[in-house]
C-alpha cells in the first residue's frame, strides 16, 4: 500500500477529535501549516527594517513577542534569541513573506529560512490550561509574572516548545512544537487534563 | 531542581542546559608549533579547583546562547553568570550573587 502524498497532512491530522474532546477544561486545537521563518540578523537598522516591512516591530526584549496586522495579514515575531527571531504568519503567506524579509535585510548580513514544517502550532486556552500545563512546565505563567506577548522558549513534559502567551488574562496560550514530538505531547495534554474534565463533567 | 541564571532567558531549570567544561581555555595562537604533550595538555588538562571556578553553560532548551558561569564547586552555588566575550567578574563582586 502506498501512502497518497498529494494531500498534505499536519503532524496532528489525527489527534483532532481527541484534542477537541478535551474542552471545555481545556481548548486546544491545532492551527497547521502556519508558516514560519526563521530570521538571523544582527544588525539593527535591518531589524527595523524587517519589521517596517511587516508592519510589526521585532521584539526588543528576550523572551517576548509582539503581533500586528499588515500587508501579510495577522503577523507574530517571536525573540528566540540575541539575533534570532521566528516569524509566523498564515499558512499561504510565505513565499510572500520571505521575499520581503530577504529584501528588507540587504545590505545588512541576515539569512531569512523557512522553517514552517519544522513545527506544529497549538492553540490552548480554557479555564485549565493554565493548570494543565504546569504539570510539565517549570515555567511561572501567571499573568503577574507571564504577561500578554511572553515568549518562551522551555520544556513541556520533557519536550522542546515554544510557549507563547496570548491573552494573559484569559490564559490563552500557543504552543509550538516540533513535528516529530507533536503526537506525543498531544497525548501528554490528554493524560494531563484527565483530571480537569472529571471535575467539570 | 535548581535554577540556572541565563543571562538572555532568566532563571530556568537545570535540565535546560548542557555544561561546556571550563571556560576561558585560549586556543594556541600557533597550534602547529605545539609539542605533543603541549598539544595534550591544552586538549586534555583542565583545572579542578576546590572552590569558584569559570565555566561555560548553553541554554540548549531555551536560547540555544552559549554563556559563562562562576560556580563554586563545593557548594554549586552560582556566584555570577555573564554573556560570552564578557569578562570574568571580579571574585570580590560576591555580594551580587545571582541564583
């Protein structure tokens, strides 16, 4: 038997019924295909530069990050370090997006990749996702200490993620997780809010 | 667990980082010239002192960032972490102890 590979499949095709059953504890669900580039560049000016071109300014500060709206649409510049930066934007914008951040680097050194199927994105939210996710992350994500726009890069029950803070308040949370793990931490939330959905059921 | 100071991320769990051995090891300026036992010395010798000592840590679940750290090997107390290509504190900036 051969697979079909003309129809692309996100890392988490399978798990949607199972991750959606999870609410209302928790609402996760997988946003696929996002496209994402990974930016290197040192120089300033062509930091700014970069985020004129999006409409977004690069985040300033380590571990944070910003969004806006511009000529691509909804856009998120995530710090990831001194001189990297991840850009997400919608799933059809990336040759796009790419071909302007290539632009708008020059003449400064930088490399903008596409890096887009190297992770799955999840979104989380609910009056437990709080709670879920500390049974596997060290992180403190009250709002006092985990404002809106934090962006971390941790372990989530042993796996690599990047954990960004969406709306504080309302604990809404995206996960980004590379493919390969995607299934496992989907299994992991499942295990992990057990309890949450005994209490609300 | 303890925490690790990152000097990008903050404090973070131990289990996110990988130790570098000592820091501040200059490479040879001319490594051709080295003996076989100078060479040795310089890729095998390290110090183990009884007390701080200079190290480099990554941050390989976070930043990815390369760092140095100041620990005192009798205690793993943390008395300073800096960026790479800063230099080494002064051992009488204590009182600024991090962790």
């Amino acid at each position: 038997m051969t697979a079909d590979t003309s129809v692309r499949t996100s890392p988490l095709a399978a798990w949607t019924d199972r991750l959606a059953a999870l609410a209302p504890a928790l609402d996760v669900a997988e946003r696929p295909f996002l496209t994402q580039l990974t930016v290197r560049a040192r120089d300033a000016v062509a930091v700014a530069r970069m985020g004129e071109a999006l409409g977004v300014a690069f985040p300033a500060d380590p571990c944070t990050s910003t969004r806006g709206g511009g000529p691509f649409g909804d856009v998120e510049v995530l710090w990831m370090g001194p001189d990297e930066f991840l850009v997400v934007a919608g799933p059809d914008r990336r040759a796009l997006v790419e071909d302007a951040l290539r632009a708008a680097v020059r003449p400064a050194r930088g490399a903008v990749v596409d890096t887009s199927a190297q992770r799955t994105t999840l979104a989380l939210s609910g009056p437990h996702a709080r709670d879920v996710l500390a049974h596997g992350c060290a992180i403190d994500l009250h709002p006092s200490a985990a404002p809106t726009g934090t962006c971390v890069q941790t372990l989530l029950a042993r796996a690599g993620v990047v954990l960004r803070v969406d709306d504080a308040e309302c604990d809404a949370f995206t996960l980004l997780v590379r493919s390969s793990f995607a299934e496992y931490l989907a299994a992991w939330l499942c295990d992990a809010s057990v309890e949450y959905r005994a209490a609300l059921s | 667990m303890q925490l690790i100071p990152c000097p990008w991320c903050g404090p973070r769990e131990e289990a996110e980082f990988h130790y570098g051995g000592q820091a501040h090891v200059a490479y040879p300026e001319d490594p051709g010239a080295l003996t076989d036992q100078e060479w040795a010395r310089f890729v095998f010798f390290r110090d183990n002192p009884c007390g701080p000592f200079a190290e480099r840590w990554s941050h390989s679940a976070g930043c990815r960032r390369w760092f140095n750290a100041v620990r005192d090997t009798r205690t793993y107390e943390l008395l300073s972490v800096y960026r790479v290509g800063e230099p080494r504190p002064d051992a009488s900036e204590r009182d600024e102890v991090v962790s």
